[in-house]
C-alpha cells in the first residue's frame, strides 16, 4: 500500500487496544505495541508475524518504556501514530473506600503510563517530523459518576496534558485526546456487569476507529475528540 504507517499501540493484548492491532494489520499498516502478559504476547506475535512487533512493557516502569523505544527506533521506522490506550479501571467503590495501593497503581499506568510512552517516543517523532499522538479518554474524563473517581481522575489528567502537549510540540505533529465511546469490553464490565452487553464488541468498534484514528492529523491538534458510534 502506497500510505503504510507504524502505528503503535500500548495495551494491545485485549480489549480495544487488541481489536485495533488486528483491523490496522488487516489494512497492511505495521503494527507495533506492549501488554503486560507474556502469555498474551506471544499469542499476538504468532498470530501477526514481522514485521508486527509486539513486547512485554509495563508503561508504568519508565526505564522498560525507555529500553522498548530504543528497540522499536533502531528495528524500525519511526512511529506514525501512537495510540495510548494501557489503562485499568478500578474496582467500583466510593472514593474512600478505594485502597491506596489500588489508586496509586491505576495512575502509575493510566496517567504515568501514558507520560513515559510520550517521553520515551515523542522525541523520535519529533526529529522524523511527523505524527499524532492519540491519548484514550474517555467519556468518564469529560464527566463523572458514582463509583469511579480514581479512573475519572485519570481520564480527566490525560485530557489535560495532552491539551498541555499540543502546545508544546512542533508542527506537524499532533496531539489529540480521544473519548472511544462505549464498548462491551473487560473494563466496561467491571464497571458496569452485564449491562455492558447492550454495547458493540471491540471487533465491531473497530473498524470505524481505525477510520478515524487513520484521519488524525495537524487540523486536529489539541482538540478531545469522540469517536462516532
């Protein structure tokens, strides 16, 4: 294909992060991207062979982020598009009743996560001179309910410091915030239990969000976007 991007993306072993690795595959981009189970991993590597790339990356450990960059730069091209998608949802609870090691570790890898993996990578983007960074959001980062504040906090952070970023780095790169919508997915249903069945699948998502995100470019810099249903 004429237009073949790198596109990475972090938490690509399940969930949205998963059904996005296959549909951009599906379309001849290369896709690149990190999970935490190596188990998971090594499935993603037998299903997409090279040059797909996949590794075992806790984004919250800067200094693995750091090393996995170094790797992805030096085997291959630059980055097109960076999809920072890792996250965890907590357990729904009121605030107080949240544990601090529970809270501490959803914002080492929503917001922390998402800073290393922009520290780690932007710099490369920068002097190729090319790219969007596309940070996942969410509906709960723009508006708040019971029982989640500790992943309202997080998606509410990522909404900030990626309108922070946007004037901060040089044209043409951009970066944008991206609310996914609602999608029957491991986190939904912790959240939500079986209600969440009333929405698309991740494979069904997927499709139209590789449109957009594949749309993403300057004209869209710091803006928080939604992914239409």
């Amino acid at each position: 294909m004429t237009d073949r991007r790198t596109i990475l993306v972090t938490g690509c072993t399940r969930g949205l992060g998963r059904a996005l690795v296959a549909e951009f595959a599906a379309r001849g981009h290369v896709a690149l991207g990190c999970g935490r189970s190596e188990s998971a991993v090594a499935t993603l590597r037998a299903a997409f062979c090279p040059p797909h790339d996949f590794a075992v990356v806790d984004v919250a450990d800067h200094k693995a982020v750091d090393a996995w960059a170094a790797r992805v730069e030096a085997e291959h091209r630059t980055v097109d598009l960076l999809i920072n998608n890792a996250a965890l949802m907590n357990v729904p609870a009121p605030l107080w009743a949240v544990p601090a090691a529970e809270f501490g570790r959803l914002m080492e890898v929503n917001v922390g996560g998402t800073v290393n993996v922009i520290r780690s990578f932007v710099p490369g983007m920068i002097a190729a001179g090319r790219g969007v960074i596309a940070n996942l959001s969410s509906g709960w980062g723009r508006s708040v309910s019971p029982e989640v504040a500790p992943y309202c906090a997080s998606k509410f952070a990522v909404e900030g410091l990626t309108r922070a970023l946007a004037q901060e780095l040089p044209r043409p790169l951009a970066a944008v915030a991206v609310n996914p919508g609602i999608i029957d997915t491991d986190m939904l249903r912790l959240a939500w239990a079986a209600d969440a069945g009333a929405y698309p699948a991740a494979d069904e998502w997927a499709p139209g969000a590789a449109d957009f995100f594949l749309t993403l470019g300057p004209k869209d810099n710091g803006k928080s976007l939604n992914i239409p249903a």
